[in-house]
C-alpha cells in the first residue's frame, strides 16, 4: 500500500531553485520561511487546509511484471485525526493512521510520531515539515509546481532514490522511484475541503482512539 511504503520510506524524517527558496514559494505558510512579497507569490501557492477529501489512482510499475498493478481509492486527512486510506479497486482494503498507529486489516502496529509529518506534509499542505529529512529542489511556476525530494539518511537511499511531488493548490501527484527500480505513481483527484466529517468517517478514525 502507497502509504504504508510512505511510512518505512521517511523513517528517517522529510533546473530548479533549491530548499527553502521554492518552499517559500510554494508554501501558503511555511513555518520558519519568510514568503516573498505578494507581487511575487505565485497563484499555485499550495493551500493550507483542515480536512481534505478525495480520489486517487495509484499506477506501481515493478521490474519483474509488464504490465503496473493498478489500484483505486479514496483517501480522508483531517490534521487532529490522521488518514484513512481507502482501497476499492481491485480488492477493497482499509488503511488508517495517525501520529501513534497504524491500522490495517492485519492488525495494529505503532508507529512513531515523526510518521505524522508524511501527511501534514503532503495531505494539509505543509510542504516545509519534509525539508528535515530530505535534500529538496524544484521549480515554481505560475499555476504549477513541482519539487524532487532526495533521502539525507543513507538507509533510507538504498530503500528510495527520489519522491517527485506536484501540484498546484493542491497535491496533484506523487511518484515514489525506488532505488530497485520500481516506480509507483499516484494521481489524487476530485479533492475538496469539507467543514465536517462524515459519520463513517468519525466511525473510522474512531477506530484509532486510545
């Protein structure tokens, strides 16, 4: 699963401008970054939000298959709660977590807090949180940008060569290359910011409660 290979990739913790730089840039709000003047800020600013809703479209080409294994879902982060990440095609599966746990039809597993920085980062637009463990350049244009994260822990580099994110307000694709060779890309769509939580929702997080 995507997110589960996110939290053993950033154990560790997470022709462009580098660092900070494109950070600021791209960043509604970078903690610790000072943002350019408005009349440089570009219109792809990634936004900052609460809950983010959506779809998305994972494609993982391996080097022993032909063909990607293909897989569609929905995915749920509110920043207080975590993530559900849920698989409906081609097996329906349930994957969620927060900043202690992690949770799967196979059980429970902790996890530790430095994990839920993967997904403020990358879900609640906080690009900044990943520049801690990785070596971060990219490019920021006038409705895109888009940012290659390079693992500094030499572990984790043997594990993943490159994560290529980019979006515009918000993440609209992540690719994972890892450094066997497999590439897994995934697509998020139809995303949107709800005031509240839906009961299945709150049924699910609920799940991750002490």
């Amino acid at each position: 699963m995507l997110i589960k290979a996110l939290l053993l990739y950033c154990l560790a913790f997470g022709q462009g401008v580098a660092g900070d730089a494109v950070l600021s840039e791209i960043s509604a709000i970078a903690p610790g970054i000072a943002l350019p003047p408005a009349s440089l800020q570009s219109t792809a600013r990634l936004a900052k939000t609460e809950i983010t809703y959506g779809t998305f479209h994972q494609q993982k080409q391996l080097k022993v298959l032909r063909k990607p294994l293909i897989s569609t879902g929905t995915f749920t982060y509110d920043p207080n709660k975590g993530v559900i990440w849920k698989t409906l095609t081609p097996v329906v599966s349930l994957l969620l977590v927060n900043e202690s746990k992690l949770l799967t039809g196979q059980g429970e597993q902790a996890v530790p807090a430095a994990f839920g920085k993967v997904f403020k980062a990358m879900l609640g637009g906080d690009l900044a949180a990943l520049s801690d463990g990785f070596v971060i350049t990219g490019t920021d244009q006038k409705t895109s940008w888009q940012l290659a994260l390079i693992p500094k822990d030499e572990m984790l580099k043997k594990i993943i060569s490159t994560m290529v994110l980019s979006g515009d307000t918000e993440l609209r694709d992540l690719e994972i290359r890892e450094a066997g060779g497999n590439v897994t890309r995934i697509t998020f769509d139809n995303i949107s910011h709800p005031q509240q939580l839906t009961d299945e929702q709150e049924a699910d997080f609920e799940r991750l409660s002490p």
